[in-house]
C-alpha cells in the first residue's frame, strides 16, 4: 500500500510539475531539508531571485554565470536547482550523469519564451553570414542553435572577444543587446525578446522617487529598457550590482531589478537604504511571478521525492554545450571566472 501512495505521488508530480499537498506545520523544513542534502549527496544552486527562504538554505547564491559554473564543477549526485526552467537546464547539460531536478517544473521565464527555436532558426538562416551569441535565458533548443552563450556579466568581454567587423546576431533580449551595442559601438542584429518584469518598471515614477532621494544612486540591470539604463548610476548583472551596494560608500540605492535580490543586499549592506525601482502599473511589487513559484516546501518535497526531474535528449545536450562551453573557456580566458 505504501509502495503504491509512493507510486502515485510521484505521478502526480511528473503530471502536474510539482507537488501542491499539505506539509505538516511542524516540520522544520531547514532541518529536513539539511538531512536530504547529506543522504543524497545534494547540492542546492539558488538564483538571486529566489525568497529569501530559499536563498538562506542554499549551498550556492548566484546569477546565471555564477550558477552555471558551479554546476559544472559540483561533485554532488543531485542538483536542486531554485531557479527557472531554463536554468536548471543548463546544469543538466554541463552535467548529463547527474540527476538534476526544479521546486515547480512550472516556473519558466517570460524571456525564454519569446525566442521560440522552431521561429529562430529561420531567422538565423536568413542571415548566414552572422554568428549567433545567446544570453544565457533561452531554452536548450536556442542554445543548440548558438556558437556561444553569455550572461550579463559577462556579455561585452563575450561580444568583444570577437573581430569588430564580425556579423552578430544577439538574443533572444533587445534590451541587453542594444546596452551592449551602445556600450561596445557594435551593430548586432537584435532578437526581439525582452523580460517583462525589467520592461514594467516605470521611468516617470523612478524620476520622481531620484527627486525624493537626492543622493540615492539608481542601479539597473541591462534588460531594463533604454531610458532607465540612460538615467542609470550604475548598471551591471545581478552579482554586480550586489557587489556595487556593498562595496560603494553611498548609502541609498534605487534598485532596478528582480526584488528578490534585495535579501542578498541587506545582508551584505545591512546598514544602507534599499529602494526597489517602482514599477508602471497597480501593483506595488517588482517580482518574477516565475522565479516566485519555487517555495520551500517544494524545494523539500523535490529533494525527497526527487521530482520533477530535468531529462533532456543527448543529442540536443550535446549541441547546446558546445555554446555553454565557449562561454566558460571565453570567461576564463579574460578573467571573469
């Protein structure tokens, strides 16, 4: 009988991605999930991004560039990865022997999806003079169509380390693109994709909050839209703009990007003034309703049931990692890692 509740259990995870069943209250997840780590071998990468729960349970805490390097280097048998879709993904390709499995097989990115492969190689076939650099949120099909990934930390020494007069197509986000191209006086042919919680912050509102807060300097990642970047104090990944607050005497900061790094902000600046970029719309927060779908309770539940399980075909793996792999031989060669 209880072979056959586990049975079941397990297929409703793989049907539905995920587990949405009642834990008991007083079970201390922190602990049990500490035990589940020892027992098997479990090592848990978290994206800044993720609630702070999570983010404190974490083995790792990075961005994609960070994350996508431990992954390759990781000894455990399985990664729980807290992050989205094509996150976990990408470990599973940097490590096709090892069980590789997501909170909520659900939460995906809004970025990713904008660069369906099917539509993308046709538009990579109309320009067969161009080579294709990738920003690391796109699904495997895009990176198995790329000669080499970047992240946002990385994007203009990726960018760079190719001739001037080389053709470059860039994707799938405009935003990153054409801060690259503005920052590097390069032309790429820009995917139109974008994130759409980079594009919801409001640049009225964040004008008038600089106005409120004098000596506040505003922070923003690339894959907000041009005009934030252009009023920008400082604009750089996720790492960097932690390391920015942390490391900068000013003590006010505008922070233009996912709210959830502002965890990671506090704790390595406790005593500076964090001030999320207000968005354009009803709503008072700056969230990823994707990353947001992990939660504790199903950072353990995929731990112990190990469920829902990131499975990929060989041969696409093996077309995506050679992108993957350009990019860590690229970033170490120029110092980033």
């Amino acid at each position: 009988m209880q072979g056959e509740m586990l049975i079941a259990a397990e297929n409703e995870i793989l049907e539905n991605g995920f587990l949405d069943r009642p834990i008991d209250p007083t079970l201390d997840l922190f602990a049990e999930i500490e035990k589940l780590k020892k027992e098997k071998n479990a090592v848990i990468l978290a994206h800044l991004y993720q609630e702070p729960d999570i983010q404190d349970i974490a083995d790792f805490i990075g961005d994609s560039l960070g994350l996508a390097e431990k992954a390759a280097q990781t000894n455990a048998d399985m990664i729980v990865f807290a992050g989205v879709h094509f996150m976990a993904e990408t470990a599973k390709i940097l490590n096709p022997s090892k069980k590789v499995v997501i909170p909520d097989f659900k939460a995906g990115c809004s970025l990713s999806e904008s660069c369906p492969p099917p539509l993308f190689r046709k538009f990579r076939e109309q320009h067969p003079d161009h080579i294709v650099i990738s920003y690391i949120n796109c699904s495997a099909g895009i990176k198995a169509l790329t000669d080499v990934i970047c992240t946002s930390s990385n994007a203009k020494a990726i960018v760079e380390s190719f001739p001037p007069d080389q053709k470059i197509i860039f994707a799938p986000d405009r935003n990153l693109g054409g801060w690259i191209n503005r920052e590097t006086g390069r032309n790429m042919l820009l995917w139109n994709g974008a994130c759409m919680v980079h594009e919801i912050f409001s640049l009225e509102k964040i004008t008038r909050l600089k106005v409120r807060h004098p000596n506040a300097k505003l922070i923003s990642h690339p894959e907000c839209e041009e005009p934030v970047l252009r009023i920008s104090d400082f604009v750089g990944s996720t790492t960097q703009l932690l390391a920015y607050v942390k490391n900068t005497p000013n003590q006010e900061f505008i922070v233009a990007t996912e709210a959830g790094i502002l965890h990671q902000m506090q704790k390595q600046a406790p005593g500076k003034t964090l001030i999320p970029a207000p968005p354009d719309n009803h709503c008072a927060c700056n969230d990823c309703p994707h990353m947001k779908r992990n939660t504790l309770e199903k950072v353990y539940l995929c731990m112990k049931y190990e469920q829902p399980e990131i499975i990929m075909d060989e041969t696409l793996r093996l077309q995506a990692k050679g992108s993957l792999d350009r990019m860590l031989e690229i970033s170490r060669q120029v110092g980033i890692l």
